[in-house]
C-alpha cells in the first residue's frame, strides 16, 4: 500500500472519531460535562443589591442588606447564614460599609444604607462562583455555592435515535459524581457525594452534534 493510501486511511479514521453526529459514549459525555460540573451548585438566595457608580452587572460579590428580612423570594435566611459561615473560615470576605445602593433591577433613586458584600477568597471560588441558569428570557448567570465539582462517571446507555416533533432525539442514561468536595464538609458526606448517581437527558441531533435538550 503507497504512503498516500496510508495517510488517507488514517485521515478518514480520525475525521470518524471527530463525528459529533454520530450517538457516541464520548460524544454524550463531552456534552454532559457542562451540565454536570454545576448540578451540586445551588444560586445564592439574598436580596441583591447594586451600589451606585459600580457596575451592576458583575455577579460577584454579593451585595446585600444586613436585615434578614430582605432575603430573595423563598428564602429562610439560609443563604446569609451560610455566607456568614463560610466567612468564619476564610472562603469568602465579609465586608461591612456604608453606600448609595438599591435593590438590584429597580428603579427607585439610590439611597445611602448600610450594605454586606460578600466575595470569595481564592480558597473559596471553586465553592462560590457563576452558573448560568435557564430564565424565561433566556440564560442568566447568578452568584451560587458549589458543595463539590459534579463529574461524568459514564454514559450508561442511550435509545436509538428517533424523530419527534421535528427532531432527531435520543434519550441518554448516565452516572455522575462530585469531586473536589467543599474542605468543611464531614467525612461521611463527602463519601456520599462520591458515590455514583445515575440521571436520564433528553439529547436532540442539532447543526453542531447531540446536544441535551433544554427543560
């Protein structure tokens, strides 16, 4: 066989490694890994706040009012307590002040307050950090606390791809764990987040390969 077959042979086998299209194990779980790196991650519940002349848009830290009764709706104060806790050991700054501030997407005329911000320490922003979340606007992105870092185990299984309302679907089975623990969770719960839980997602066939579906 010439040098130039030899070398088509091996360019056609790559590119057919590469095939997103095609239902794969890798190709599942490379587009899992996203989803799955946030699902032990919970938003930060507080009333958020923007002080005047800084930018409102940045998601951390979190600026707050010291009365727990300005928590964000459903809240029970956890999120504040947690904050606090996680202050009394060096994951975020707890940093008290006075500034011209409002609630954060209101209206209403800035007025001085006394304000919390909290923002994580470098030991901490693997724990505090963004996570996009799905909003009837589309995706935002909020300030959250990571217990651990979710991981794909496997890709368990996947159906055979069929159409559905105009689209190509495949539902696929897979285990995911967390790594990386937050360091004040005990033992046995750090155990209990290592172990293996399996989940189901709808994926779709799109322009660019399997993608989960949104819910």
């Amino acid at each position: 066989m010439s040098a130039v077959v030899l070398l088509l042979a091996a360019a056609g086998g790559l590119s057919g490694c590469g095939d997103t299209k095609a239902p794969s194990k890798e190709v599942f779980a490379a587009a899992l890994e996203p989803i799955v790196r946030d699902v032990f991650c919970n938003p930060i519940d507080v009333m958020r706040y923007e002080v005047e002349g800084e930018a409102g848009d940045a998601v951390f830290p979190v600026v707050t009012s010291p009365k727990r009764g300005l928590a964000g709706p459903g809240s029970d104060g956890r999120s504040m307590a947690m904050l606090d806790a996680a202050a009394s050991v060096g994951l975020v700054t707890r940093t008290e002040v006075e500034k011209p501030a409002r609630w954060k997407g209101s209206d209403r005329p800035f007025e001085r307050q006394r304000l919390i911000a909290y923002a994580p320490t470098d030991k901490g922003v693997p724990y505090f950090r963004a996570v996009a979340r799905r909003a009837t606007k589309g995706a935002v992105t909020v300030p959250s606390f990571c217990l651990a870092k979710g991981e794909v185990v496997d890709v368990v299984r996947w159906t055979e791809p069929t159409d559905f309302a105009g689209r190509r679907v495949s539902q696929v089975t897979y285990t995911y764990h967390g790594v990386d623990p937050i360091p004040v969770m005990p033992p046995a719960e750090q155990a209990r987040m290592a172990e293996p839980k399996e989940a189901t997602m709808p994926f779709e066939l799109q322009s660019d390969g399997w993608r989960p579906m949104p819910r």
